[in-house]
C-alpha cells in the first residue's frame, strides 16, 4: 500500500478488476501537494493477501473502510477505476459519512437485470451465466520465466495500439508474483476474477447509488459514451444523486484511461474536486 497522511483532505485511490496500485503513477504526483494519499491494493490483488473467499464488493469496501479506521481518516474523496468504482459505491453507501466525494469511472451498468448490458427472459439469463462461467474456467494462469519477458509482451501488443507508455510500464512490472521454483504467474489469480466476477452478475447498482449522499463524478470511456445502452442506465444512475457531473476524456479506454491519458485524467479529477473546497 502506498500512502501518504497529513492535515490534507485524504483521497482513496482503488485501482480496477486485476489492477494494481501502480496503476496511479502517472496519477498520484498530481494530488501530494494538496492531498494525503491512499493507494492500497485491493484484496487479491497486486502485494495484498490472496484468501481463499470474500471478493464481492461489499467485502472489498469493508476492507477499505477498515483500513480507513486503521490509519484514522475520518473522511475522504474516492476516486475508483472499474471494480474500485464499485468497491468506492459500496463503501459510500454503507459509510455515507465518511465519503466527501466519489470518482466513479466505471460502475455504469448492471450485468443483468433492470439496467443490465443482457437483456432476456429468466431462462436466458440462466444460459448465458453457465456460457460465461465456463469461459472463466478456460482462463489460463500462465507461465513466464521473467517479468521482462511478461512485460515486452505487453509492450508488443500495446506499441502495436498505439498505446504504450512509462505508465502501462510500472503497471506491468507490478502485476506478476514468483512461484516457489522462481518463475511468474499473475497476482490476479483464477479463482479471485472468478468469484468477483460471478459475484458481480447479481449486482443491482441503483440499490447503492440510492444511498449516496456524496457529489459523484462520473467519467465514461468513448466506448461506454458510445453505447445507447449504457448511457441510458448512467441517466437512470445520476437521477438517484443529489449531486452530480459527467464529464467524457476523449479517446478515454475503459479502466487504462488513468494510465493512457493521466494527465486530462488527473485534471478531469482535480476539477472535481476544486468544487468540493
């Protein structure tokens, strides 16, 4: 975990679904000079401790609210990326007076249900939940023999995109844990994604954001923007808030934004939250 306490407003920075603290570098530097930062990493992810259950986010936003009580921040703004938006929405809902504010990039969409991306009939929902759980058993934990060989592999397919910088970097060379005969897998292991994931289908996000009581920002990829459907339940979400912006990062992707474009993200975050003083 990565923190930094004063007399500052805090801010809690939670990375996404197998990210990691260092996805924030490019990030982080922008808010130490007006902020006290908090940059965990979340349960079973990056350096934290892997158990083998307790990865809906309910439990996660526990952990946080914990580790909050433990270095004794009253309050603080979130600023969440994906999962962490959802981990950020539980933990405002359930501890409204701790939560000056909420960066929620992600978080816009049921996966099923009233403001669920799927839409068909019980029968339906019952078939496409066993087709997408077999797919998560065909995830491979694979093998490297060295962070630089994982990394240039990363490198390679994120040059060809046109996307690779130092911050996709630090990000990569965090993301492996060595196995007992000293080679590499990935922190994130199987059966965590899994059971987030599938804890993930029978979440009904308007039952937390009917209790936020907090200003939220939202920032929606291209892509979601894009999406009729999601921009609908974003509509039906922000409805439910006393206090709220939409903000759109151009060219944003989904989750890398905080790393693909950190400094208009960071901006976007920092113009938030000037509203709050």
């Amino acid at each position: 975990m990565r923190h930094s306490l004063n007399s500052k407003p805090a801010i809690l920075f939670l990375h996404f679904s197998g990210g990691n603290l260092n996805m924030w570098e490019g990030i982080l530097p922008q808010f130490a000079q007006d902020y006290s930062i908090i940059a965990p990493d979340i349960r079973g992810h990056g350096q934290s401790d892997k158990p083998e259950t307790g990865y809906h986010i309910d439990q996660m936003a526990e952990d946080m609210y914990l580790l909050l009580q433990h270095l004794q921040v009253d309050k603080c703004h979130i600023v969440g990326s994906s999962m962490g938006a959802e981990v950020g929405l539980s933990l405002a809902a359930a501890h409204p007076e701790r939560v000056l504010s909420l960066v929620c990039e992600g978080a816009l969409n049921n996966e099923f249900g009233e403001y669920g991306i799927f839409q068909g009939t019980a029968e339906e929902i019952v078939q496409r939940k066993e087709q997408l759980r077999a797919e998560l058993g065909e995830r491979e934990e694979r093998i490297f023999n060295s962070i630089e060989e994982y990394v240039a592999e990363q490198r390679a397919e994120l040059t060809a995109e046109g996307l690779w910088n130092e911050y996709f970097s630090a990000f990569y060379e965090h993301s492996l844990q060595q196995l007992p005969d000293g080679k590499y897998t990935y922190c994130y292991l199987n059966r965590v994604r899994t059971e987030y994931i599938v804890k993930f289908w029978d979440l009904s996000f308007e039952q937390y954001y009917q209790k936020i009581e907090c200003p939220v920002l939202f920032l929606p990829s291209e892509e979601e923007w894009a999406d009729e459907s999601i921009r609908r339940n974003l509509d039906a979400f922000a409805g439910l808030l006393d206090s709220y912006e939409i903000t759109r990062i151009p060219d944003s992707l989904h989750a890398y934004v905080w790393m693909q474009l950190p400094l208009p993200a960071g901006q976007a975050v920092k113009n938030f939250l000037n509203k709050q003083l």
